[in-house]
C-alpha cells in the first residue's frame, strides 16, 4: 500500500505537469492566428482543464483519506512484528 502510495505521488507530478501544459497551450493560442483553430478549440480545452483539476482534487483526497484511515506508517513496529525463523 505505502508502495501504491509514493507512485500516487510520481502520478500528482505528472497531473500537475499536464494541467500546466494545457493552461499554456490554450493562453498561446494567439501566436497561430495565420492557423485555422477549429470550433471546438476552447470548449475542449476546459473540459480537459477541469478534468485535470478534478483529478488533481480526488488525489489530494485520496491522501487525505489515506491518512485518516490507514494513519501514518511505522516502519520500526512492522520489523519488529516479522520473525523470519518461523
């Protein structure tokens, strides 16, 4: 579970990467005037900003569940717990 945990971690980073990368794709728009920019430039662009946010939001809860539930991890009390002559 602790491992599932830290590759939450790695995957927040990469949300939080591509939330950026979306925000600045759609605030440099201007630069492509002389490009044809279809329609639905915009409506899918917040769709797909707001979807990252809220999966940035259900990771955050995620952790905060995590830690309500599951409390912290002690590594000294699991080590002691294993006897690895039986």
């Amino acid at each position: 579970m602790r491992n599932i945990e830290y590759a939450l971690y790695v995957v927040f980073i990469v949300y939080l990467f591509k939330l950026f990368d979306t925000l600045y794709i759609i605030s440099t728009y201007t630069e492509f005037e002389n490009h044809q920019i279809p329609a639905t430039f915009f409506p899918m662009g917040s769709l797909i900003t707001v979807l990252y946010l809220l999966l940035i939001g259900l990771t955050i809860v995620t952790f905060m569940y995590r830690k309500k539930y599951v409390g912290p991890y002690n590594v000294d009390i699991l080590n002691e717990q294993i006897d690895s002559w039986e």
